[in-house]
C-alpha cells in the first residue's frame, strides 16, 4: 500500500528591494491530518531556507501536523543569484520581507492559527513583527540572538515588554548569543506567557557535542515534539 507524501509548493514572492524584485518561498504541508496552525519559519543570517538545517526542522513539524512556510529574506536572494555570501539587510528591510511573507501565507493557505517561528535571526525578526502588532497567535524560537558573542552589553531584548503572544524558546546551554540564564533574565520582562526550553549541550543551532552522540536530526525532531505539546497546551 502507497504512502501518502508531505507536499511542497515553490513559488516567489514581490518585495521592495534595490537589488531584487522577488524572493523565494515554499510551502509544505502534510498530506493528511493537518492541524488549524501554519508556521512562518524564517532562516538565520548566514542560512538559506534550503539549508539541512533549515529542512530538518521544518520536516519534523511537517510530521507533526503543521503547514510550514519558509522564504528568503532579500539579501539570501542576491547570494542565491551571485553565487556568494551577502551581509543581512538592516532590521526594516528584513521586517518589511518578513511581513510579506507573513502576508504572502495568509493568501495562500487562510490559516486559522499562525505562529512565527525562526532561526536566530528569522527569530528576532519574528518578535519584531510581533511586538509591532501583527496578528500573529504565537512564536516559536529556535536559538534567539540575545546579544553578539561575548557582547551582554548588547541585549536585545528591549521589545520583550511589547510582546503578548505566547513563545516558545528552545535555548542550548552552550549557546554563546546568550546563556540560558542570561535569557532567563531578559524573559522577567516580557509580556505574554513564555515558555523556556532548554537544550542540553546545545549550541547557537541547539547542536550538542559529538560525545552525545545525538545527530541535529534527532534533536530537531525532539525540538518538534515540545512545540507539538506546547501549541496544544496554548490552543487545546
């Protein structure tokens, strides 16, 4: 008997950029079961949506039930097209994509949930959109960039106070953008209710050590089940 398979839909996407017009995307969504919520998943600086990292993470939410749409922010297109790196946008450039995106899914799928989820970058920008009032129900975030590498001094975290959608943090304990309790510390001051996942062994990318014998797959499926449970205990 044939398995039915998680479909994937590519397409692009207008934006208001100097150097490209579109930017890329893609949808994917389980064959059957899918649950009321979708998930936005944005990709970090220096990694495209494409990337395994990128495409573990939205496979285990894919098997749990979720659509999940990931795009590129602008400046990934111009890499992508180059063939080499480019440095990230400034913050409005990269909120400005992010919220097409945003907008670009509710066309598209009409979700009845959405949660914002990324990767370090594609997380702060996430709870950017968020804190400046987009309708979004909740944030899913995988290695949020408290601050630069040996840097406290500078923490982003001023917006937490704007934030009232529930979050999920999954957070290593090697992450050097900010320890768990550096993190614990800056959450005292957001709004909504959060929830602080923690990683043991893990890096910036919530990757643990060779010693642990635990492949990023594996910890990504894990990763997917505490946001199966967590956006079930939200929305029961």
């Amino acid at each position: 008997m044939s398995v039915s398979q998680p479909s994937t839909e590519r397409f692009e996407f207008e934006v208001a950029h100097p150097r490209v017009a579109c930017v890329g995307a893609r949808i994917d969504e389980p064959a059957s079961g899918a649950r009321e919520a979708c998930v936005l998943l944005a990709h970090g600086s220096g990694v495209d949506m494409d990337h395994p990292w990128m495409e573990l993470a939205a496979r285990s939410l894919v098997v749990r039930g979720f659509c999940v749409m990931r795009f590129r922010y602008a400046y990934m297109q111009v890499a992508a097209g180059l063939g080499r790196v480019q440095p990230p946008d400034r913050a409005p450039s990269l909120e400005d994509v992010h919220g097409r995106a945003l907008a670009e899914l509710r066309r598209r799928r009409a979700p009845r949930r959405v949660l914002l989820a990324g990767k370090s970058m594609g997380a702060r920008i996430s709870t950017h959109l968020a804190a400046k009032g987009e309708a979004v129900h909740g944030l899913v975030l995988y290695g949020y960039p408290l601050h630069p590498p040996h840097k406290p001094e500078k923490e982003r975290s001023e917006h937490f106070a704007m934030l009232v959608q529930p979050a999920l943090f999954l957070h290593g304990t090697r992450d050097e953008f900010g320890t768990p309790d550096e993190l614990r510390g800056a959450l005292r001051r957001y709004a909504g209710r959060v929830t602080l996942e923690i990683i043991e062994g893990g890096d910036h990318s919530l990757e643990r050590p060779r010693a642990a014998a635990e492949p990023i797959e594996a910890v990504l499926t894990r990763a997917a089940g505490v946001v199966d449970r967590w956006e079930r205990e939200m929305w029961p």
